[in-house]
C-alpha cells in the first residue's frame, strides 16, 4: 500500500492570497470601465457638438453676405480669442445679438442643451473676408459636479 504524499497541491494561505491579488486586479479593471463609461458619454456629447457646430458654419456660408448672422461685431478685438467669456465680454461682442432669435442658438439633444455663439471680424483675412469663430458649449453629464465644456470652430467668408 502506497502512502499519500501531503505535500502536493497549495494550501490555504497560497489559495488566499491568490484570491486577493485575484479581487484586486479585478477591482482595477472595474475601474477602468468605469473611466470607459465616462469617457464613451463625453466623446458622444462631443460629436454631437461638432456636428451641430459644421451644421451651424454650413449654414453661416450659404447666407448673403449681407445677413445679420454676418454683421461683424462691433469691438475688433482679437481673432484668436478661444473662449467666448474672453473674446464676448460686451453684449454687442458676439451674436446673439439681442434682437436675434435665440431659436438659432440653442439645441437641446439627449438631455444635453447647447449653447452656440459666433463672433464675426471684417476683412480678416483679407479684405471682403470675414473671419467667423463659432463656440459650442454644453455642461457635461458624465461627472460627479457639473462641468463645463467647449468647442470652437472657425470659418471663412467671402462675398
């Protein structure tokens, strides 16, 4: 008769610690999806702003170039101004003016409102030019505490 040998397999201690380093890889992984999550809903909430924003510039260039939409603003100011907090400080500083419709500058998709501005400058580039930075802004759904976001375009037109 043979006699078992208890030295084969793990015992108790090698088993447990290999469930923790075991739960403690998953617990990362499942924070990774959760980062995923997040990041999946802003680059949707992103998408939907430059879509909106190429709809907005394309309809910006087919108007005359006489529109109202067109008019340049009334302080020059910088062309190259990113954020309309800076570039808007004056309410004639970028449209909406306030005897446009308002209709034209707000989108509401999937429970996430949009925010359009455009601000127009003459002859930039050159003359019979203007030059139109188009700004989309959304707060975002996907943190904790409400945030901000903002996108910018720019275009040209010609008459």
């Amino acid at each position: 008769m043979k006699m078992l040998d208890s030295r084969k397999g793990f015992t108790l201690l090698e088993v447990l610690i290999a469930f923790i380093i075991l739960a403690v890889g998953l617990l990362g992984l499942a924070a990774l999806q959760i980062i995923a999550i997040k990041a999946n809903a802003f680059s949707k909430e992103m998408t939907q702003a430059s879509a909106i924003a190429q709809a907005k510039l394309e309809e910006l260039k087919n108007l005359p170039f006489s529109d109202v939409k067109l008019h340049p603003t009334d302080s020059p100011g910088s062309s190259d101004c990113d954020d309309p907090n800076l570039c808007c400080l004056e309410e004639q500083d970028c449209h909406p003016f306030p005897n446009e419709s308002e209709d034209w500058y707000q989108e509401e998709i999937k429970g996430v409102t949009y925010m359009i501005r455009h601000k127009v400058w003459e002859n930039t580039p050159s003359n019979g030019m203007r030059k139109v930075k188009l700004w989309v802004e959304w707060v975002g759904t996907t943190a904790e505490q409400p945030q901000r976001h903002l996108a910018t375009f720019t275009t040209i037109v010609y008459e």
